[in-house]
C-alpha cells in the first residue's frame, strides 16, 4: 500500500496536510468538519461553512466538487440557513458534520447534519434532515430531531428494558461515580430521553453493502454512541439502534469496512482542543464493538496530529483515506485539513503522518 501511494508523486498537485486547500478559484475550501459522497465519476465534499469570527451556521453547508480528489471546484452552498426567525435552521444556529448520501431507490441526495438550535448552545442536541434531486443542491431542509424516541436499543431484552425504566436521575446526580457509571451501562441516560428521543451531536453515515443505511451519533450528552439503522428512503431512524462504548465519551465518529469488518474512529470529548484518536472494530454493524488502540502514528500522533476524524472515504479499489479537521477556534474559517490514506498492520488500520498527500 506504502508503494502505491508513493507512485503517485508524478501527478501535478500534493495536498500539504494542515496547509491551505485552495479550491479551483484559489481560495481555501470552506467545508468543515465535513464527508465526501462519490456520485457518477465525481466525488463531492460537503462541510460546514465556517466565518471568520463564530463557529455558528451563518451560511450553510458548503458543496465542493472533483473529479480527481485533488482539485476542488466550489458549488456553492448546498443548504442554505435562513432568515425566518425561529426557523430549526436560522442563520446563527449551530450546523456541524454534514454527511450526504445516495439512495438508488429514490433516485434522491439526503443531508444528516448535527443540530442546535439557535440561542440554545448546545443543548438541542438534535440531527437535521435535508435533501435534493441533485448532488450539489440546492437541499430543501425537511426536520430536525431527537433519536428514535419511544425505544430501547435492541440489545436490551425484555429484563434489562425492565430495570432500565427504574432508572431515575435523581438517584445519579454526581458524575463519574462507580454507581453512575453502572448506571450509564444500563441506559439511565436512555431512560432519561426515552419519551422525548435520544440526544444527537456528532455524526456520520454509513451505507453497508446491502444498502442500508445507518446514522452513527454521539448521544447521551456524549457519553455514549449510537447506530441507528434508517429507513429504506434514508430520510427517517427505524427505531432499531444499537449503543457503543457505553461511558466512553466518544465523539467525530468515522466508519469504514475492510475485509468484511467493521472499524470506527473516534475522539474524545474535548470541544475544539485534540484529543488522542480512538479505533474501534465489529464483525457486525450491530457490534459487538471492541476498543483498540489509538491507530495514529508519527509526530503528534496523540493528538491525532492536532486534529479531530471526520470521515474515512473508501474508495472503489478498497483503500481507505482517513479525514480529519484541525480546528481553529479563534478564526473558524481558517481550520485546516488532514487526509492520510489507512495503512494495514496486522490486519488493523494504521494512520502515518504525512506531510503531503496526493491520490
Ligand atoms: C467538538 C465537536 C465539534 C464541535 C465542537 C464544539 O468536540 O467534535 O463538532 O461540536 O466540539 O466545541
């Protein structure tokens, strides 16, 4: 794998990771925290615009386009944020971690993003649903909302269901205590938002060989991931969902296969500042889920080189580019970007700094 990514160096254009990406216009591309969808022989980026002095949605999602995964063409926005006042998606909301996804039975483009509604920090904690005829937009907005209100992951049978709805908040008001912790694993959070659905934050999709499509989000005030299966038209959850990693507080979740397993990247919660990269591997969606450790290698590698995942792009040859944001707090615009293709050691994926890439 190390060779083939080495030939490459003919080609015209490297991407210095953590540089400046200059779309086809010359400027840096503004799509953060974002994921990549192919379409025909064009792989489109969507991300989140950021300004250059909030990190809330004053615009939308961004859509950028290539042929080549080197040099991108700006399409514009492809979901717009609006002035209707007390719109779910009013300009000033929080917006983050767009993913796009083509469903071949409706012919349609569908948006997931993370949610918080306007004047509300991060409290809303819901995911948002868009979608278009085309890929780059325009995405008509359709809801926003908690997750899969009403049900129980299905891991829990019919006894832990049981003690799960004994659970009572009241009884767990100090965090991190061995009893809460127990608490976690038998879903006090879930009982929590049972009725008003389950808290939804950082995201991804994923679209399995057999079509379905999931929605993989950090929940239970991040201290818990949820995979959700969607319906058949990607717009809805079915209710069928699953939890990983119980009281890990794993977030930026990014999803792949290879070789028929199942591996997830994610980072801890640490807002804007990196964290060390976290990897986790299943033979099924539906788990079980086993921790492996951090796959980053080189300088800077325990704080996922100053970044935090955002996607894993398979390509259609089977290899793998890891993608990750460096945040910039102080000036949102300016984050930077790193993709590193994935590397095999021992049948498990290894991300090695590079100082450039070109595919
Ligand atoms: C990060 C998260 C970002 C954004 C940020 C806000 O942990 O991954 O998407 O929500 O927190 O502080």
């Amino acid at each position: 794998m190390e060779n083939y990514w080495n030939k490459q160096q003919q080609k015209p254009h490297t991407l210095r990771n953590g540089g400046l990406w200059r779309d086809e216009s010359g400027r840096h591309i503004n799509a953060h925290g974002g994921g990549i969808m192919k379409y025909g022989d064009t792989y489109y980026w969507f991300g989140e615009h950021k300004d250059d002095h909030t990190s809330n949605a004053m615009v939308g999602v961004m859509c950028y386009a290539s042929k080549d995964l080197m040099n991108w063409r700006n399409c514009g926005v492809a979901l717009s944020v609006t002035d209707e006042r007390g719109h779910d998606i009013e300009r000033g909301c929080i917006l983050e971690r767009p993913k796009v996804i083509y469903n071949k039975v409706t012919g349609k483009f569908c948006m997931w993003f993370h949610l918080e509604l306007k004047g509300r920090g991060y409290n809303a904690a819901r995911y948002g649903v868009a979608v278009a005829d085309r890929p780059e937009g325009p995405y008509k907005f359709l809801y926003s909302s908690r997750a899969n209100a009403g049900t129980w992951p299905i891991e829990f049978d019919k006894k832990a269901c049981a003690i799960a709805d004994t659970l009572n908040m009241d009884n767990y008001k100090k965090w991190w205590t061995p009893s809460w912790r127990k608490a976690i694993d038998k879903g006090l959070f879930v009982k929590r938002d049972f009725a008003a659905g389950q808290m939804s934050r950082d995201m991804t999709l994923y679209i399995d060989d057999d079509g379905k499509a999931y929605h993989i989000f950090a929940s239970e005030d991040n201290v818990t991931l949820h995979i959700a299966e969607l319906t058949a038209d990607y717009l809805h959850h079915t209710g069928r969902y699953t939890r990983v990693a119980s009281g890990g507080q794993n977030e930026a979740p990014a999803i792949f296969k290879h070789d028929g397993t199942y591996w997830m990247i994610t980072s801890g919660c640490t807002g804007w500042e990196p964290n060390e990269a976290r990897m986790f591997s299943a033979p099924s969606i539906w788990g079980p889920w086993t921790q492996h450790p951090n796959p980053c290698r080189g300088p800077k590698a325990e704080k996922t080189f100053n970044g935090q995942s955002t996607f894993v792009l398979t390509l259609e040859d089977g290899r793998h580019i890891f993608m990750a944001d460096i945040w910039r707090p102080r000036h949102p615009r300016d984050a930077r970007y790193i993709w590193i293709p994935i590397e095999f050691e021992d049948n498990k994926p290894v991300i090695r700094w590079r100082d450039e890439v070109t595919f």
